[in-house]
C-alpha cells in the first residue's frame, strides 16, 4: 500500500508552488556612484567601503531615472554573489 500524507517522503504539489517557497533574502545598502561604466553599469562605493559593480533596476529604466556620477543610491544585493548588485533607489 503506498504512503499517502504526511509520511510520504515526497512533497505535495501544492508546496512546490512559488507563493509558498522561500523567496531569497535582499540585502540593501546606501552607496555613492563612484564611476559610471558602459552599458548602463556603474560603480558604487557602499556605506560600509566596500566597492560593487551595478546595473539599474527595470522599473528605474522604465520611468527613465537618470544616473550620475556622484548620485546617492540604493543598492540591492544577493547574498550569493557581494561584488555585484541593482541600483533600486535614487536619493534626490
């Protein structure tokens, strides 16, 4: 007879669907654009002095937000990869 419920060794369907997994944790910091780079990449120097490589966020490019070299931001990053990260926020 197979096993069925909560001694089966196999997760149900339902638990494999995105809205219940674990959505990766974000890591944001305040930084200053240090260089700006070629294809809309720039280098930022963070709060703690630490100096990552990032692209501009899709909703920031959308609304056409304009970033330059000594911009305060907000920066986005993966706990995967520290050296690399989004710009999210423009601080006027």
């Amino acid at each position: 007879m197979p096993l069925i419920g909560p001694q089966c060794a196999v997760p149900h369907r339902e638990d494999l669907q995105p809205e219940n997994m674990a959505k990766e944790e974000q890591i944001e910091m305040e930084g200053k654009v240090v260089e700006t780079l070629p294809n809309t990449m720039f280098r930022v120097q963070l709060a703690n002095g630490h100096v990552v490589t990032a692209h501009i966020s899709g909703k920031m490019r959308k609304n056409y937000i304009r970033i330059l070299t000594g911009d305060t931001v907000t920066v986005e990053l993966t706990p995967y990869d520290l050296s690399k990260g989004r710009i999210i926020y423009r601080a006027r």
